[in-house]
C-alpha cells in the first residue's frame, strides 16, 4: 500500500454527496455511495468539464457538461464506451477520509 493522504473529513461527505479536492496537484471528485467511497479524476476527457459536479446514479456519475458517464468503480466510460478517467483507492481512517498514492 502506498502512502495515505488526507484529503476530507468524513462529515464532509455525507451519504449521496461528493467533494472536490486537489490530490497530487490534480482535482479529484470523492464520492460517498451509501457508505462506500470513491475517488475519480474531476476532469471529463470529452471537453474537461467538471465531473464532479454531474448526476449522481448508484455508482455512475454523468459529467453535467455534455452526458459522458462513468463508472465509479473502474474510471470506464459507459456512454461513449472507451474512454475513461483514472481512480484512485479511498480510505476511511477514524473520522478523515484518506486517498492513496501509488
């Protein structure tokens, strides 16, 4: 396992919400699906739009800029099939919600 970053507090990521952080000089997008956490670029690869800040489907989330979606789990794009972001592995340490470098 690769060193852990604090990035939040897990009060701030109530259940169905996300927050944007900066992690390793990149915007990421966490996500909190009903208890389960994860982590995805922020930056859509259509046209950068805020993916964070999309509609948020069990553990697909739609950039609100032009509808890519993507899988939480895997960074793959469902709608185009293909492209894809990168993830990043999320750890909840006592109350802080931690990412981990690679």
């Amino acid at each position: 396992m690769g060193e852990l970053v604090t990035v939040a507090s897990l009060s701030d990521l109530p259940p169905g919400s996300s927050k944007i952080v900066s992690f390793e000089g990149k915007s990421v997008a966490i996500f909190n699906v009903g208890g389960a956490f994860y982590a995805i670029q922020n930056v859509c690869v259509h046209r950068g739009g805020p993916v964070g800040e999309g509609e948020l489907d069990g553990t697909t989330i739609t950039c609100p800029w032009h509808g890519w979606s993507y899988d939480l789990t895997t960074g793959t794009s469902e709608s185009p099939p293909g492209a894809q972001l990168p993830t990043y592995r999320v750890h909840i340490v006592g109350s802080e919600v931690k990412l981990e470098r690679s």
